[in-house]
C-alpha cells in the first residue's frame, strides 16, 4: 500500500494521476463460456488491452474466473486447459499466444527471456489479422529496438535452408568467406558493415546459449541449421548489455521449437528440386510433440536430413577432363529432442538435447579462367578435393521458477563442435618457382600439397538471472550473472587466409586455448506513464584468456603440442563495462517513437607468436575494442494495420578497433589496437495489405562503413581514412533490400493458394579499398568487390487443413556473376571467384498431424 501511495505522489508531481492506480481485479465473476466473449469481459472488467490472433481463440471455451481475483490470477483461471499463454508488453497491454514456447504464465517482458514472435518486424511476414479488446482498432505489438524476425512459416516460404541464406534474406547482414581457402572455413558475418573479417563482431545463439567463434581460428562460426525452429531473430545494434562480449554489430538467434504441455501436434516434410546445370538436392525431415501428462510433463522431437546437390566440376587442369562433376555437393542431419516438465504452476524445467553435421565433399569456389558462368560452365582446377566436415552437439537445461512476485530464470548448456577439413594448398607460390606459367600453378600431380586442419571446441555456459514477475509495476527489472569457459584444440599446416596475403605460407601451427567469462548484468524499465517508459542497462565482465601455441617452418617440423619445451604461453586479463540507454514513447497502440545508446564490445586476446616460420618481433596480445551506437526509430500501423511502417537511423563509432596484420613475405600475422572506424545508416520496412488478397513487402538497408584515422604500421599504410572497412573481397554491401508481393486466395473447406515472388538485391561496394593503395602493406589492385547483384525468386503453395504442396523457383533468372572475387597473394594472375546457385526448381509436401 505503501508503494502505491509513493508511487501515486510521484506521478501526481509529474501530472499523470491516471496511472495512479493499483492493478485492477475482477469486481464480477466471468462465468464459463466462450473463451473470445470471457477475453472481452476480462478486458472490460480490468482495462487492459489483449493483443491476440483471432484464429487461436477460435472454437476454445473458457472455465471462467472469480471475482476478487488479480489481473494475473483471472487470466491464469481464463486460459486454463485452453494451451494458451500470455505475456504482458507493458503495463497495460497483454498478448495471447499458442503455448508452444514452454514458458511459464505471466513472464516480464524482459530482453533476457526470448522474446515473443512479432507480428511487426523487420523482415518479410505476413500481416496477422489481430484482435486487440479494449480498443477500438487491431495494432501489431512493437519492440523499440531493430530487429527482423523469420518466423516458422517465413522460413518455410523462403527456403530458408541455413545461416548464408538468412544472410541473403534479411537485408543489413553480410555473410560471405574467402573463396581461396576451401569449403566451410574463413567464413565471415557482418551486421550494419561492422566487419571484422572473421565474425567475431556478431553474436550466435542458439536460445539463450552462446555459440562463441575463436578469432585465432581457420574454422568459420558455428550455427545451426533451420528445421523445426519457432523463429529466428536479427537484433541490429550493438547488444552488449544483456549478450556481452562479440555483440557489436548485432545478434543473431535461432529461437527452437519447444514442447507443448497440451496439445499434440507435428509435420513431416520432403522436398525435392534440381539446380540447371547441377545434381539433384532432396530432404526429408519430421518434427512432433505434445502432452505425455497433460499439462505436467511434454515433449518434442525432430530429425531431418538433407543432401544438396553440387553444380561445380573439378576438372584436370592439365588436359581439362573432368575428374569429380559437381563436386560441391554437401549433406547435412540434424537432430533434437527436449522435454518440459511442470511439476507446479511456479516451475518448469526444460532438458534438450540436440545435435548436427554438414559434410561438404567439396568447395564451391572456381578457377575464373576456367569457367564461364553465362554459359553453365564452372570449373574448379584444384588437384585435391577440399572436404570439410563440421559438427556440433548441445545439451542444456533451462529453468524457470516463479517465486511470489519474482522469476528465477537459469540455463545451463555444455557446446561441443568438432571440425575438420583438407586445403589444397597446391597453388601456393612457394612451391612451384620458378614457373612459366606463373608460381601459383602446379607442374603436375606430384606437386599437390594437402593441407589437414582440424579443431575441437567446448564450451560450458552457465546463465542465471532474477525478474520481478509483476509487468504493471512502476519499475520492471532484471539483474543476472553468467558462466562461459571456451576451450579449443587446433592444429592446422599454414595460417588462415586474412594473415596471408603478404607472402607465402611457410609454416605449421598448433594451439590450445581457453577463455574465461564472467559476467553481472541488470537491466530496469521505468514506466514513467502509461506512454513513456525509459531503460537503462549495464553489464561489467571479466575476461580472463591462457593460450599455448606451436609454429614451425613446417608441418613435420612441429613438436607434439604437450611438449612444454617449445611454443609461446599467453594470459589476459580485462574487465570491460558496457552501458545502454533506451526511451520509447507510445502515443497510442499504433505507433512506438524510441531513441537508444549503446555500447558492444569485443574481447583481447593472444597473437600467434611467429617463431621459426618468421623469426621478428610480434606483440603478445591485444586489448578489447568497443563501439558506441545511437540510434532512432519508429513503429507504426496506419489505415486500420493494413499499413505497416518501421524505421530506424543509426550512427556507430569503433574505437581502438581490432586490426589485422600481415607480415610480408611470411604468411602470418598479428592483430593491434588502432584506429577509429565510424558506420552510419538506415532501415526501413513497409508492409501494405493493397487489397484482401494482395500483399507488398519492402525492407531496405543502408549501412555507410569507414575508417575515420589513417593506420601505419611503420612507413606502409594498414587502413587509410576514408577507405571502406574489410578487406576484398570480404566488403559489405552498402544497399541492401528484399521486395515482395505475395497473393492469397482463401477456398471453402479451409483451402488456400498463395504465390509469393520476390528480390533480394546487393548493391556493388564502390570503395575506396586500402588494397588499391600503392602505399599499403597489402597492394593488390586486381581485387574487387562483388558487383551489384539481384536474385530473383518464386513460390506458390496449395494449402489443406493437413497438407500443403509448394513448388518454387530459386534465382530464376540463374542470376551468376563473379562473387567474392580475389587471388591468393597479391601478384597471383590465378582468381577464384563463387557464383550464385544456377536457377533451381523444386517441389516440397508437407503433412501435418494434431491440433494445429
């Protein structure tokens, strides 16, 4: 009582008496009826507004509620039995969705949880019909950051196979690998240009787990394939508050599916399709869970496989015959299963486990003068095949306890990735000098010079936190601590492909690493009214880093890593601190106005120490960078929500950023602190609903990417100001963006059709780049960045109640230019280059099972 009439005075002092008001009960009892008329009685009764989809109301009877009883408590008593749950947004508004996502009633609306599925977002989706009660007119819910979701059915609608091809989907995301280096590796992602060459500036999750990259390693990021997930989720931005280390560009979170305590439900799936001028590619994958104690204990489980046909020849770059057709042909599996158990009304747990493997035979990188895309002619001269095989296993266990007015909320997992892959190290110059033909080009087979890297990674990661349950409190908060231990094991015979471009490579490494976080967040909501709510975080971690590392001229050359007589020990220490501000205004349900700073940041770490491969002198390690983001944004539902509009203006400043450098003549490299780097830009996506069967979406991205200091290292130049950050081929793209329209025709009988085409279109990087200067460590003037790209695609789906039947059309214009162009070394005359997929047509049946 005594912290309402405090909280009364307060508001009172800033003119809002309205919300001087302890949350309303139920002064009447709702008796048993249908559950929509019930929610509407509710909303009448308590005056606060209920955001559903009329569709999970529909048929669904309610066993009514008490007078007397709490806003929580009556719609606890509403929904039960019905598989429903609710959310609270804010203080006076409430979303009712399908219980598929296991967690308990009545969670605070806090960034930590996962957040619900928007109906507005950033990426291409459908705009839902909503019921809104205590309001005039249906809105969508906003969320006052930039974020896109993909949603189960986006996925489906798209072909969304894996994280490349979200990349390509959701404009503002950069994915792209050095095509130079085999299959599955060095492979880079980037959100709003913050590029570092190796992902390490963009955050993976799988739920609330962490995938961490290691910024020393060949081996690209982890990340999980797409089937049967609920949604997954691109927050724009720097997030260090509540995601810590790595999350400066922004976080990328593939949110799974999770078991259902009520209803029975699943699908199985096949597809097929043929890609001009390539193999066949065909899938088959099943998902399904319900209730074994309705309401009690519940699961899920999925298991899918794929094999992707291949579309590039290896040839004989000797007489030109083809040794393996279409050899970047890959397979993938994956499996999940995970359990909730509900002992109370208070508590779940939720135990998974799962697991997957992608199996390349071979890259899709081609010799460019041995291939003409125009013609279906694409050839790769390498003598050896470049397999890689890439797999990992996860198994957590999430908690959720509700405690009077408070929400104990704890995951525990435990990540294992083991990779391997063969380089064919062929073409290097070093071996082959003198040559005619140039000292990239092999004389015969007998030259051929495999190259083994391999790694395994563990990671244990422990994340706790504590809520206040209440969501109509003045202040909603969240404080938290989390646990993450890395260990990786690699060997590998020569340096990755960022280190190498001043010279040939000469040696071998081996490295044994473990890194250390600890981390205490908190995050607190202040309701200042009914409109204006004000946010402000702050995360402080420690990290703690030993590595041990093994370099020699050569592989034979390499002492067994637990030999403690050779090699270079390094430790760290640093303790960053990241802040973050958000104020958001709501005039009403139908527009969201927010403004926000925010502060990402990336952990130090050792430098491999050159050694006998390059005897000089190398700096031990290198210290943490940060990135500092304001940004401002609106979200707004216009001409009763048949209009959708988001928008967000962004500028970010990189200081003491993390920059690479190569060694001439060596191969190798290290990384130092300098400079200042700036990224600057925009997105926007409207949604329109032209007509009850005609829908147009359009996302655009812009993202301005440069260095602000010129950075010397001696009397050459490592990054000049003004030059575009990255390094070729590895530049983003400027413009991005994804236009659709989509056309629905609804049947009797619960039978639809639709046809959906769109665009997804990169413009070309026009530079400048610090390879075209003379001057720089690295001059190599006959790179370039990918041209200005469009991809044009279509889908159409017959729909059943309990089957639906796609046929689509990938690239249809078999769209193929030279992507991610670029030689070895600097003064190589042999390019490699990747191409899009050549036009694909393919056929996908789904049967589903249950209630849906």
């Amino acid at each position: 009582m005594r912290a309402t009439i405090l909280r009364c005075g307060l508001l009172l002092s800033l003119a809002w008496p309205a919300w001087c008001q302890a949350p309303a009960a139920l002064r009447q009892n709702i008796a048993p009826q249908s559950l929509a008329v019930a929610l509407a009685e509710y909303a009448r009764q308590t005056g606060l507004q209920l955001f559903y989809v009329s569709d999970v109301v529909a048929g669904k009877q309610s066993s009514g509620a008490h007078a007397g009883s709490t806003a929580r408590a009556a719609l606890d008593q509403l929904l039960r039995g019905t598989g429903l749950r609710y959310e609270f947004l804010n203080g006076r508004s409430v979303r009712i969705v399908i219980d598929n996502a296991g967690a308990a009633p009545a969670s605070a609306p806090k960034r930590d949880d996962a957040p619900p599925p928007q109906v507005h977002s950033q990426t291409p989706i459908s705009l839902d019909q909503i019921v809104v009660s205590a309001s005039p007119t249906p809105a969508p819910t906003f969320v006052a950051l930039s974020r896109a979701v993909v949603t189960a059915d986006g996925i489906e609608q798209f072909g969304v196979k894996d994280l490349a091809a979200l990349a390509r989907l959701v404009p503002g995301i950069e994915f792209d690998s050095y095509p130079d280096y085999g299959a599955g590796i060095e492979t880079n992602i980037a959100i709003r240009g913050i590029n570092a060459r190796d992902g390490s500036t963009t955050a993976i999750y799988i739920d609330d787990v962490p995938v961490p990259g290691d910024r020393l390693s060949s081996f690209g990021r982890a990340a999980p394939l797409t089937f049967d997930l609920e949604r997954v989720e691109v927050l724009r931005g720097p997030q260090g508050v509540l995601f810590g280390e790595g999350a400066q560009g922004g976080v990328v979170r593939f949110i799974t599916m999770q078991p259902d305590l009520n209803v029975f439900q699943g699908y199985t799936e096949a597809e097929a399709s043929f890609t001009q001028g390539g193999s066949p590619s065909y899938e088959l994958g099943a998902a399904f869970g319900g209730p074994v104690i309705p309401g009690v204990v519940g699961f899920r489980a999925s298991a899918w496989s794929r094999h992707e046909g291949g579309y590039v020849d290896r040839i004989d770059p000797f007489n030109g015959a083809t040794v393996d057709p279409d050899a970047n042909r890959a397979n993938s599996d994956a499996f999940r299963i995970a359990a909730t158990i509900a002992p109370s009304h208070d508590l779940r747990l939720t135990p998974s486990v799962e697991y997957q493997t992608v199996r390349v035979h071979d890259t899709s990188t081609f010799y460019t003068y041995l291939s003409n895309p125009a013609d279906g002619v694409l050839q790769n001269g390498k003598l050896l095949a470049q397999s890689d095989s890439d797999s990992h296993s996860l198994a957590s266990l999430k908690a959720s306890w509700d405690v009077g007015e408070y929400r104990i909320r704890n995951v525990s997992a435990y990540f294992r990735r083991d990779a391997a892959a063969i380089f064919d190290n062929t073409n290097d110059s070093f071996w082959f000098w003198p040559n005619p033909l140039g000292p990239e080009f092999p004389l015969s087979y007998s030259d051929a010079k495999p190259e083994h890297l391999t790694l395994v990674q563990n990671v244990w990661s422990e994340r706790l936190s504590l809520s206040n349950a209440d969501p109509t409190a003045f202040v909603t908060w969240l404080i938290g601590t989390d646990y993450e231990r890395a260990h990786y094991i690699e060997k590998q015979d020569l340096a990755t492909s960022a280190l190498s471009d001043g010279g040939e490579i000469r040696g071998a490494e081996a490295a044994d690493r473990s890194t250390t976080q600890v981390g205490i967040y908190g995050e607190a909501d202040v309701h200042f009214t009914a409109r204006l709510t004000g946010s402000l975080g702050l995360r402080a971690e420690e990290e703690t880093y030993d590595s041990r590392q093994l370099l020699a001229a050569s592989a034979a050359n390499l002492p067994p890593l637990s030999s403690a007589n050779h090699g270079f020990l390094a430790e760290g220490h640093r303790m960053p601190v990241a802040p973050s501000v958000v104020m958001s205004f709501q005039p009403d349900e139908h527009d969201l106005f927010y403004g926000s700073v925010a502060k990402g940041y990336r952990a130090g770490g050792p430098n491999p120490q050159l050694g006998v491969a390059c005897p000089i002198p190398t700096p031990a390690s290198y210290g943490p960078d940060s990135l500092w983001s304001i940004e401002v944004g609106s979200k707004s539902s216009l001409l009763d929500n048949r209009l959708q509009i988001d928008s967000s203006v962004f500028y970010m400043r990189w200081l003491s950023r993390q920059i690479q450098i190569p060694v001439p003549g060596c191969g190798y490299g290290y990384t130092i602190n300098a400079g200042v780097a700036r990224s600057d830009g925009f997105e926007l996506a409207l949604q329109a609903a032209l007509s009850n069967r005609l829908t147009a979406k359009l996302t655009v991205a812009f993202a301005n990417a440069r260095y602000l200091q010129t950075v010397f290292e001696g009397t050459q130049v490592v990054a000049a100001r003004g030059d575009t950050l990255g390094a070729l081929p590895l530049v983003p793209s400027p413009w991005s963006s994804t236009p659709s329209l989509e056309y629905r025709i609804a049947k009797s009988g619960g039978v639809t059709f639709s046809a959906t085409v769109w665009d997804v279109f990169h413009s070309r990087n026009p530079g400048p780049f610090t390879t075209d200067n003379p001057n720089a460590v690295v001059f190599a003037p006959d790179r370039r960045a990918d041209p200005a790209t469009n991809m044009l695609n279509f889908s159409a789906v017959a729909a059943w109640p309990r089957f639906d039947l796609s046929f689509f059309l990938n690239n249809a214009l078999s769209s193929q230019p030279f992507l991610q162009y670029r030689n070895r070394v600097p003064t190589d005359t042999l390019f490699y280059a990747t191409t899009f997929r050549p036009r694909t047509m393919g056929l996908r049946a789904q049967w589903r099972i249950g209630s849906n």
